[in-house]
C-alpha cells in the first residue's frame, strides 16, 4: 500500500541556525541629549525643547574641543609678524 510516496519531513524550528534568518534592521536613532526616538521634523532631536537646549549650549561655549588655553590678550596678527 502506498501513500504516493511523498516522504514527509518536520519543519526546522524557528530559532534553529538553519532556519532564513529576517534581515537585521537598523535601530531607529535616538535623541542625543534625551535618548528618545528622534522626531524628522526636528532630526537629530526628538523635540525642538532639547534642539533648543543643544542651541544654548553651543552659544553658551559650553562644548569645547580640548587643547592648549588660548590667552584672549595676544593678536594672532602680531605673533605671525613677528614669524616674518
């Protein structure tokens, strides 16, 4: 007697390393200051209330890039006169 044959095999299961795996996708962007999902309208931020705290910071100088102290007192115009 015959069953047509056809042989039956169990499916993998679904966490086995054989199994297709979905495509990774990227983490949605976060807001740097807040960490929130980022808001296109306002794109790095998640709101214009933490792009406005970033605006401050920048106009207050609080970010900085580290190096030597720069003395307000000398005219870089002299230094290079001097060079010549």
């Amino acid at each position: 007697m015959g069953d047509g044959g056809a042989a039956v095999t169990a499916s993998e299961p679904p966490n086995s390393p054989n199994s297709p795996k979905p495509p990774n996708s990227p983490k949605p962007p976060k807001c740097p200051l807040c960490g929130k999902p980022v808001d296109a309208k306002f794109k790095p931020f998640c709101s214009k209330r933490c792009a406005n705290i970033d605006l401050h910071r920048w106009l207050s100088n609080s970010y900085a890039i580290a190096g030597a102290p720069h003395d307000e007192d000398e005219d870089p115009a002299a230094e290079r006169s001097d060079q010549d």
